[in-house]
C-alpha cells in the first residue's frame, strides 16, 4: 500500500512543507501551470543514468518503471502535457503535473 497526500493549491503546498510561496520556489518547486501535486513518502520514478541519457531518456526525465510503487501514475503525471515535477525535501518527495 501506498500513502499519498493530494495538494491542489500553493497554499495547501506551503501548509505541507511549512514554506513561503518564495521558499518554495527557491527549494526548486515550478509553480507555474499546475494543475495537482502529491507528496509520497517513497520516490515514484527512476532518475535517468549516463547510460539511460545516452540510450534517449532527457536528463530531468522522470522514469516510470514497472516494478516502482504507483507505476500507472507516473506514467501519467509523464504523458500529460509537459509532465511533472519533481522535488525531495525533508525526507519526503513532491511532484507538481504541469499542463504547460
């Protein structure tokens, strides 16, 4: 089983991290043209090798891997528009879905 937490605004995204809008921004978070987020306890994707990069994966590309928790939601956040975001901060990891 895996525990999400759902955010749909900055505000509820501050309350989590217990960050400003402007912190947040300087943490790494895009934003800009998002749509919904989740907080996870455990990562979701695969952060793409040297050999991956080489073989045509994108350096920032967040890789949704069969045998990884919620599978089928990463491959989601990946396949709408522009995909997601990611960020890991204080032992927990976030990812905004970007529509533009």
């Amino acid at each position: 089983m895996l525990k999400l937490i759902v955010f749909e605004t900055e505000e509820e995204l501050c309350e989590l991290t217990g960050l400003t809008e402007h912190e947040l921004w300087q943490k790494g978070f895009n934003l800009d043209d998002w749509e919904i987020g989740f907080q996870s306890e455990v990562k979701l994707h695969k952060t793409p090798t040297k050999k991956d990069i080489e073989n045509g994966y994108r350096e920032n590309e967040l890789i949704a891997l069969f045998d990884l928790p919620a599978h089928w939601l990463m491959s989601q956040m990946n396949a709408y528009c522009v995909g997601a975001n990611y960020v890991f901060l204080d032992g927990k990891h976030y990812y905004t879905v970007h529509h533009a």
